[in-house]
C-alpha cells in the first residue's frame, strides 16, 4: 500500500514543515485585491473570498471577491488599453514578454512554493510547472516579431493581393485550478504578443499564483489595462455578462466540457472567436511488442503527473492481454512505493486532491468498476483527514460498461483493461466522446504509423508519457475543444486576417 507520511507501520510520527516562515511571508507578498487597469483594488461590494491549502484545509488568504461590476470594470480596462497596445512595435512587446519570463526565473521558487500550498501538488512538479510556463513566456516573445502576411498578384494579373494579420481585439480568458500558472502564461503570453488586452479570471480555487503573476507583469513593465484580473465565487453571474459584452471580441476556457458547451452559447450572440480546451478520457495503449520498462516509466509520468489531475492525465490502460499481468505487476510495485503528504515534504509524489467532490468522485468511480467485477491491486481507498487524499490506486480488469472507462477520473487511479487484437485496441481507445491525447507504446514503427493516422485524437505520445510542450500545439479533436495553445498555431488564435486588394501598379 502507498505510504503515508502519518505512519511508520501504524506508528504516528511528527511531520515537519521547515518551510512554514516562508510559506508565511510568500503569502503575506501576494496581492489579495482585483488588478484593474494597472491598479490593485477591493472588490465594489467589499466581499472576500478565502482560499485553502488542500493538505489539511486551512484558510491560506482571503481575497477581493468581484462582483459583475467589478468584472465590466475590469473589461473597460482592456478596452482603453487596446489600441494603444495593438499600436506598440512587436518588439517592444517581445522585450516585455521576455522580462517575465526573466523575473520568473529569478523568483521560481516563489511561484512554485505557492503552487503547492494552494493547488497541493508537490514541490518537485510545481517547479516543473514554473519551468513549462516561463516557457510559454519565451516562446511567445520570440514568435511577436514573426507575425507575417502576404503580397503577391491575383491570378487574373489584375491587381495585388496583401494579406495582413491583426490582433482580434479584447479578450476574456478563464483558466482551471489544476496547473494554476502553466494555463495563465498559455493564454496571457500569444495575447500579448498578438497585440490584445485581456481580462483574465482564474480558478476560486487557486487564485493565488495569478495574481502573483499579474504583480510580475507588472514589475515587467506590462502597461497599465493590458493584463487585467479579478477573481471571484461566483463565476458565472460576473463572467456572463463580459462574454455578452458587444466589445469583447475573444474568450479562451480550459475546463471541462460541460462548462464550455454554456460557455459557447453565450459566445454566439456576439461571434466571439473562441478557444476552448475541455475534458480528456486519454487511451494508454500498450502492444504486446512495448518496451514494457518505457511503458511503465510512460504510464507512471502520464497517470500520476499532478496527482492524476490533469486533462492530458491518461485515463484508459488498453492492455495486450499477452503482457497486462505484467505491465499490472511492475506498476502496482511503482505505485506502492509511492509516497502520499504535503507536497512541501521530502519525497512526496502523490499530494492531496484538490478538495472533498474529487475524492468522493475518485472513490465512486472505483467502486463502480470494482462492482462490475474489477480487482484492486493497491490503494483504492480515501486517507482520513486531514486533508483531501486519495490513495494512488491500480485497478484491473476492467469491464466494459464501467463509469471509469466513460468519465474523466482526474484523480491517481490507473485502471487496465485488456484487448486482443489491434483493431480491439483502436476501437476501445476510440470509444469516447473525447479526442484530446493519446499515448501508444510499440516498437513497431509501421504500427506507430497505423496509430497516428487512426486515434481520435488531437495529440499523441509514441512511445512518451508527456506530451505537452510551449513549442507544439495544444488541443483536441470532438469533445476536446476548439482551437490550439502554444506552438507557431498558438497566437493566430489571437489574430484576425484581413484581405486588401490594390490595383496593379503596371
């Protein structure tokens, strides 16, 4: 069974905190108030919001909670700033982009400290996650200065064709709990780049480090209205009426696909363009040709990576039945050395789910698939408090018809099922409204060839367990979402393309 750091074979033993004096100051220096063109202020109704430290439930800060007003306020913000951003060269726009990314290298211990007592993951992977968002900063501050069009001769040879690229307009960008700075710089860092302004809310739930970041941006140099924040409880009575706004002209979302489908119908009344990056029900599919030491290393980073919650979390283990007694064996043994705690503590790898509705939903879906005739080989069950924990937990054989094969886990349960054949492979992991990533481990390369042109999927690991990378473009097929984050296709979400026709100058 997994290890928690409460016991020593059912002995209780003291866990220290070293870090509670700078847990306290890092808290102490984040702003706890809107930021609203260019000024930090409290929320019109005077309300706050208290965020907690998943580990043990306590109040971390309290902060501005906005109100719909404060929500216009903070969209009148971005619609002054615009032209003036649109208007400033892309190099200025680059070097400021570039002083973020530099800052938060001086400061990613801060963020990534802040991440673990707000979210909950460990220490180890929120600095992974200051890594993988600074490099959303780089990426985008290089590719500024790269937007390009097109002149050349229409094919009657009667005039000139130029096509140019230009920043869409004020955008509204909604980002998710689980990787609280990561979703931040994937949407803040093309936008600026692109020449928008933005109001961005972030999750109840993690507020923290974006608001943290938004203070960065400001020591950057950002100009006053182009990054606006707001946080709130109610999100979507002060979120409504920004996406219905007529001058809003682009919402981006991460979160799960119910949200989004509501979302989208308030983005039609104004033809909003819309990025939409939703749910995930992600195939693992192992042949019976894998490299079963990769396999297992693949399925451990793209199970148990931020505690399982994630949208690019792999979810389906699709199993040759010839190795799946073996695959099982090996990362039971992974997962039962596995250790469960505050992701402050030394060599902590599963910290706490980030609340009681994750844990009830982790629990459900594992009783539902150990009722249809599924073995627990480890885990499966929720730690007393306090704290929301869930043991890491591998299941196997598991049926068809089981919620766990239908529903986005997003908690650290890794469920197997076993196939036969290749097209019994293809047909399982295709078999999901959801088309986000897929990961397939063979060291047939014919194969591996057959499989990106057959999975319904907008991304692909081969024989990897992580896929996501700022150089490459993030998104999904079906169900998954609209649109691509990161890569050369990332800040053409952020700009609209115009089409002039000129006579021919002959």
């Amino acid at each position: 069974m997994p290890r928690h750091p409460s016991t020593d074979e059912g002995v209780p033993v003291t866990v220290t905190t070293p870090t509670v004096s700078r847990e306290s100051e890092l808290l102490a220096s984040v702003p706890d108030a809107l930021f609203i063109g260019g000024e930090w202020r409290a929320a019109s109704a005077g309300k706050t919001l208290k965020v907690y430290d998943p580990s043990n439930g306590q109040v971390v800060k309290e902060i501005a909670d906005a109100s719909p007003a404060d929500g216009i306020a903070a969209l009148d913000a971005a619609v002054e700033a615009f032209p003036s951003w649109a208007a400033t060269p892309a190099r200025e726009r680059a070097e400021i982009l570039r002083r973020a990314f530099d800052l938060l290298q001086e400061r990613k211990e801060d963020f990534a400290l802040l991440m673990t007592v707000e979210m909950g993951k460990p220490l180890a992977e929120a600095r992974g996650e200051v890594a993988y968002g600074g490099e959303f900063l780089r990426w985008f501050s290089e590719e500024t200065a790269r937007i390009q069009g097109r002149y050349g001769d229409n094919p009657e040879g009667t005039g000139r064709m130029i096509v140019s690229q230009h920043p869409v307009g004020p955008c509204f960008l909604i980002t998710p709990w689980n990787f609280p700075l990561a979703m931040a710089t994937r949407k803040i860092a093309p936008a600026l780049a692109a020449g928008c302004t933005v109001v961005i809310k972030p999750a109840e739930l993690t507020p923290l480090t974006t608001l943290a970041f938004a203070k960065l941006l400001e020591d950057a140099g950002l100009p006053k209205g182009v990054v606006n924040v707001f946080t709130t409880s109610t999100s979507g009575a002060v979120s409504e009426p920004i996406i219905r706004d007529p001058r809003l002209r682009k919402l981006s979302f991460t979160g799960s696909t119910q949200v989004g489908q509501r979302l989208l119908e308030q983005a039609a009344q104004g033809v909003l363009r819309t990025s939409m990056e939703l749910g995930g029900n992600a195939p693992f599919v192992v042949f019976d040709d894998a490299d079963l030491d990769k396999a297992v290393d693949g399925a451990m980073a793209a199970k148990f990576r931020n505690i399982g919650q994630a949208c690019t979390a792999a979810n389906r283990f699709i199993v040759h039945r010839s190795v799946a007694g073996e695959f099982a064996r090996r990362v039971t043994e992974r997962v039962d050395a596995l250790k469960i705690g505050r992701g402050t503590e030394d060599g902590v790898a599963i910290g706490p789910l980030i609340d009681d509705r994750a844990v009830a939903k982790a629990a459900a879906l594992v009783a539902d698939a150990v009722a249809r005739g599924a073995q627990v080989q480890t885990g499966g069950e929720a730690l007393d408090g306090p704290g929301t924990f869930y043991q890491p937990t591998v299941v196997t054989d598991v049926q068809a018809g089981s919620d766990i094969l239908r529903e986005e886990i997003f908690g650290p349960v890794l469920a197997i099922v076993p196939f036969d054949t290749e097209d019994e492979a293809v047909a399982l992991a295709n078999d999901t409204e959801y088309g986000l990533v897929s990961y397939v481990f063979t060291e047939s390369l014919a194969r591996g060839q057959r499989m990106i042109e057959r999975l319904e999927t907008g991304m692909m690991g081969l024989n990897m367990g992580v896929v996501s990378n700022a150089a490459a473009p993030f998104g999904g097929w079906k169900m998954s979402g609209l649109g691509r984050e990161g890569g050369a296709e990332g800040i053409h979400e952020y700009l609209q393309t115009k089409y002039t026709l000129t006579p021919n100058p002959f």
